[in-house]
C-alpha cells in the first residue's frame, strides 16, 4: 500500500496543515462523480496478503536500517521516509494484533487495527479490531475545502475522509489538517 497523497497542498510554514490549492493528481476528488468517500479509521494498517501471511505497515526514516523481512513500497520525497511492509509478527502491534485477529476468517486486503494499546485509543473501542477498509463506512461529505473543514470539524469522532476513485486511486484529508 503506497502512502495516500493528503488532497490540499501541505503549507510549506507548517506543514502540520494545508492550504486551498489542491494537490497535483487529486483534482479528480472534486470532479469525478463516482468518487465515494469513507471514513478514515485512526490505528495502524495492517495487510493480510494472498498467501494468508499478516504484515504491519512500517516507515523507515532515511539513513535508518530497515527491519528484517522488510518489503519496502516507496520513498516519499518531501520526508524521506520509506514505506512498506514488515511482518506482523516482530513489529510493535503483534501482540494487539493476535488479540484482535480471535477466530474469524478474514479476506485478503488491508486492515485498520485499533483498540485501547492503539494511538491512545482514539476509536474508543474496549477491545483491539480489525476494521476492514474495504468495509468502511460511506460518508456524504462535502466537496469543497470550506464544507470539508467545517464537516470534518463538526465530526470530532473521524479522524477523517478517504476518497475512493474506481481505478483505484485515493486520497485522504485529516481533521487535523485545519489550523
């Protein structure tokens, strides 16, 4: 799974927040009526590949030696930052993992692993889950950086929106991305 572009620019003063203009290749968010929007779950990504193999997604800041078993994806350029995949088992989540995964029989696809070890447990589950994104809830949000900002803003419970192309790009905005 590639890093998902953020859909407004990050400021270049402070780049915790963005600004009105709209990352170049996302401007398909606002235009294309097919673009379904889901909410973004606040844990860490886990993916269960074809072979039944569970891997944890990991960032590997540059001149840092990346984990045994560490299948790198890509390298953003602003940060540095390598992202990819190492298996579930030595990374920080297994045990919440092995926790969350019980009996049940899961597809292959990516996850979000929440509960109360996760992120300070912002999802305020009792328990670790695994919320699969290809079953996150569908929401009717607003296509334009004032509505977006005032919806997400009103909705203190989402950490934020996922935008879903049908060729299968994405694209994401966090309420943490408004000053």
């Amino acid at each position: 799974m590639k890093k998902i572009p953020t859909v407004f620019v990050r400021n270049k003063a402070d780049r915790r927040f963005v600004t009105r203009q709209v990352t170049p290749g996302c401007e398909w968010v606002f235009s294309d009526p097919h673009v379904i929007a889901t909410r973004k779950y606040d844990g860490t990504c886990v993916m269960l590949d074809e072979h039944g193999d569970w891997w944890a997604r990991r960032e590997v800041r540059p001149g840092k030696n990346p984990p045994p078993h560490y299948v790198p994806l890509s390298v953003d350029e602003t940060t540095g930052k390598t992202m990819g995949w190492e298996p579930i088992g030595q990374s920080a989540f297994a045990k919440f993992h092995a926790e969350a995964l019980g009996n049940e029989q899961r597809r292959a696809g990516t996850y979000e692993l929440v509960g109360p070890k996760i992120n300070g447990n912002p999802e305020s589950t009792e328990a670790h889950e695994l919320v699969s994104h290809h079953d996150a809830e569908t929401l009717d949000a607003p296509r334009d950086l004032d509505g977006l900002r005032d919806w997400l803003l009103a909705h203190p419970q989402f950490e934020g929106i996922v935008w879903h192309h049908p060729d299968g790009r994405m694209a994401k905005l966090k309420r943490r991305d408004f000053a």
